[in-house]
C-alpha cells in the first residue's frame, strides 16, 4: 500500500537535495513533489513572460514552466502563488493536487487545495497545518508517494537533509497564539521571512 511521507525543510537547498535523492534512489518523479516559499526571490527561477507569481491573496495564482527547466523531476518546477504564502517554488504531484491543472503549462488553485491534499493522503488536520504555515514561514516541503519495500529508505534519506521537527515548530507557532493556517493572512516580507529562518535555526543548531 502506498505511503505518503511529508518533511518540511528550512531550506530550498535541503528540500532539494533530499527530493534528488529520493529520485536517484529509484523513486519515480512522478511520485515526489516540492514547494518552496519563494518570496525573496532567493531561488532564482525565472517563469515566462507575463506569467510570473507575485505575492499575497490578491495575486491571483500563475504558474510559469521554466526556462530550460531540465529533465526528470526539475522539468515541471515553475512558479506559483498560494494565498497567504505569496510566490512559491513547485513541483510535483502535489502541487499539481492541490491546484488541480488547468492546462499544460497553467496551474491554478488555493492553500486549501493544498491543506486537503495533504490531508487525503494521509496527514492530519493539524499536522497539514503546521506543514502550510511552515511553507509560510519561508519552509520547503517535500513530499513522496512510497511503495513498503522503499518506505525505510526514504524515511532515512529525508531526515539525512536536517527535516524540521514539525512538532517543535506547532508549539512555537501556538505559544505566540497561532492556532492554523489563514490563506487571508498577508505573506511574510523579506525581513519577516529572514527573522523566521534566523529562529529556526537558532533552535535546531
């Protein structure tokens, strides 16, 4: 029986890594998926003209394919924007779930979309909600479909990329009154997101 397994970086570059190794360990692409919040601008993907993701609710969601996106699992990476996120990093099947395609090159679709995926494949309520406001905060998730043979290996290659304790992030964000994901809530700017990183890491030096 398929598996879902979810981890939440606070790095694109270990959310990456860990998705890349996950691929080279023999897991389909089609089965592993990324999202990356993306509002500083720190990963440099470039979406096609007029298509680009801008922040905050309002904007509406564009997904743009990339510009000599490669093969495999970076081919479909593009830009999207969640409410209550802003510009994000995607690939994958569950960014494809969550924002349900409307065309080949075209992607629209909610944070609840994405809450709900999650949630029917496996997590629960509270733990999806962590995982968006997480994703908020400047986080990557990564998330990959798995058969009981691969589950073990998986489950190792994604701690081996410093995955966050997500249950240690749930009683930070409730002890400062946080309660779940608001797609209505404004995105995080660029100092915002940095003072989020500079506590994650504070406490998981």
């Amino acid at each position: 029986m398929t598996k879902a397994l979810t981890s939440l970086y606070d790095s694109y570059e270990d959310g990456h890594a860990a998705a890349l190794e996950l691929s080279a360990a023999g897991i389909a692409d089609g089965k592993i998926s990324l999202l990356a919040n993306n509002l500083e601008g720190r990963n440099n993907i470039k979406a096609h003209e007029g298509n680009e993701a801008e922040a905050g609710a309002e904007a509406g969601m564009a997904f743009g394919a990339i510009i000599g996106g490669g093969v495999g699992l970076l081919a479909g990476l593009g830009l999207m924007a969640i409410p209550g996120v802003g510009p994000v990093v995607a690939a994958g099947w569950l960014a494809t779930a969550a924002a349900g395609a409307v065309g080949a090159g075209a992607v629209a679709g909610t944070a609840g979309g994405l809450i709900g995926a999650m949630i029917g494949n496996g997590l629960l309520a509270e733990e999806a909600n962590v995982m968006a406001e997480g994703v908020r905060r400047g986080g990557t998730l990564v998330t990959v479909l798995v058969e009981p043979a691969q589950l073990a290996n998986a489950e190792r290659i994604m701690r081996d990329h410093h995955m966050l304790d997500t249950k240690a992030l749930a009683r930070g964000y409730k002890q400062a009154g946080w309660t779940k994901f608001d797609e209505t809530a404004p995105a995080l700017n660029a100092a915002e997101l940095a003072t989020e990183r500079a506590n994650r890491q504070s406490k998981h030096a």
